[in-house]
C-alpha cells in the first residue's frame, strides 16, 4: 500500500459531454506522470471522433514540463472512449490496465461477435497491472486494487495519499456506480466500496465522473471520511443486504449509457479503432435486442 504521507499533485479536466474526469498526477513541475482515464471526443450521431479533450491534458502535460510513464484506464468504460493511443502518440507513456481485462474482453467478444483475430488476452495494452506489484512514476510508487462489481476488471490507483477510484464511488450525494452490466454484482461492488473506505480516513478519492445534483457544481474531489459519513448509498451503517437491495431495484430503473456500444468495442482494444475494412472504414458494431 502506498505511504499516505506522500501527497502528490493531482490536475483534473473535466469532459462535459461524457462527465468524465482526466487525471494528471505527478510530484512536482518536471518530474514525471501518469494520466488516468482519458477520453477520446466522439459523435454518436455522425461517428466522427475528435481529440479536443485529449490535446486538453496534453497542453497541461506540456506546459508543466512532464514526462509521462502511464496512461492509466481503471476499466473498460461504458461511457465514453479512451483516447489513450492518441496520448501514447503525442506523449509517449505505456498504456495499462488492471489484468482482469481478459475476463471483459471474453465476455464482449461474445456480445459483439468480435473478428476472430481479436486476442482475448490483453495484449492489446502495454502492461497489465496486478493487485500487489507496484509500479514507479518518478519517484511516486503506484498501488493498484482490485476493485469489481460495477466491471469484473474495475482497478483503483493509489498514489500516497490519492486514489483514483474509478466509478466504484461518485461523489457522496450521487453514491455508486451500477452493477448490471455482464459481469457486474451488487455483492462485489458492495465489498469494494468498504474496502475502499477502510483506508485512512484523510485519504483523498478522485471520481472518474460527476453528475452533479440539480443547483450543484460539478466537483470530482472528496475524503474517506466524507464518504463514510455521508454517501448516499455506503455511508457507515448501510448493510451489504440493503445495498444489494438498493443497487438492483435502482439499476433496473436506468438506461444503457449513450455511448456503451462503441466504447466497449473500443477500449476493450486499449482505444484503437476496430481493424480497417476492405473500405479503408473502421466500423463499430450495433448489436440488436442484446441489451
């Protein structure tokens, strides 16, 4: 586990379209980075992507002089598409991703009835990273956790004192992530969260998203403490039968986000394209009555 007395620092960029926030964490002006969760622009209505958001951290990551030695997913997101094949690019840095991505990509090379030469085994991405194997940037030594129920292969990063948690926990008035998607459990997820939140009380958590109540700004920074006394969902006292209870009543009420069927398809790829057809045209798959 990481030494909580190190405080790095963390630079936030806010996707409006997708509520998805980019994250740069580092020591110092200079020294080296990480970037997590990083977001590709994408039109569902034209299938145009754009790199608007992504040039946004790589302005932050020039201007203050970094090195980037990771870009970081915490899962294969549902919401929005990774940029981070434009960020290994343009900054260089190995793309990672908690080891269970195997079991995501198996699970969706089924739904989308993938091309036969898609590996199923991560190689897609340039490391993947291990519950107990730290990994360096810099002099910040990195700490994954496994953290599943809203994903199989749902990882938090803790760096010191900070820990990106992914979309286990959202802001403490928004609560939790959903569990039904193949391979998500209310159980698991439950078991996560108070992992989560068995940390040092001071702990920082950084969202991976905000959707932020009526008259509230967005805000994507919070405590152990804050979490535990007053998350709508897992505040202390809320049992694991409860939870569960909630979680599935409340997830059978929600939509399939905009965005799942491309993004999938993609960052299950580590954010590239679907292999070029004979056209010289990616295309994404629209699996019907699937979900």
């Amino acid at each position: 586990m990481s030494n909580t007395n190190t405080k790095p620092l963390v630079h936030g960029l806010f996707d409006p379209a997708t509520w998805t926030v980019t994250y740069v964490v580092y020591e110092k002006p200079g020294s080296a980075c990480a970037i997590i969760d990083s977001v590709l622009d994408y039109d569902p209505k034209s299938g145009r992507t754009k790199h608007t958001s992504a040039d946004k951290v790589i302005d932050f990551v020039r201007a203050n002089n970094l090195t980037v030695e990771w870009i970081l997913e915490t899962h294969a997101h549902a919401d929005h598409l990774s940029a981070a094949p434009y960020l290994k690019e343009k900054l260089g840095g190995k793309i990672a991703i908690g080891a269970q991505i195997t079991t995501v990509q198996k699970v969706f090379a089924g739904v989308f009835n993938l091309e036969p030469e898609f590996r199923q085994d991560g190689s897609q991405f340039d490391a993947l990273i291990k519950e107990g194997e730290p990994f360096k940037v810099g002099t910040l030594v990195g700490h994954a956790l496994n953290v599943p129920g809203h994903t199989p292969a749902c990882m938090a990063y803790q760096f010191g004192d900070a820990l990106f948690v992914g979309d286990t926990l959202f802001m403490p008035d928004v609560g939790t992530a959903r569990c039904d998607f193949p391979g998500g459990d209310a159980k698991t997820l439950y078991a996560s969260t108070r992992r989560l939140l068995s940390l040092p009380p001071e702990t920082r958590l950084f969202m991976c998203h905000d959707y932020p109540p009526a008259g509230r700004e967005v805000k994507f920074q919070t405590t152990v403490a804050d979490q535990r006394a007053n998350n709508i969902h897992v505040h202390d006292g809320i049992s694991e039968a409860h939870f569960v209870e909630m979680r599935t009543k409340r997830d059978a009420t929600l939509e399939m986000p905009v965005l799942i069927l491309p993004a999938v398809q993609i960052n299950i790829r580590a954010g590239e394209l679907p292999p070029k057809e004979s056209n010289g045209v990616s295309y994404v798959k629209i699996p019907l009555n699937a979900f």
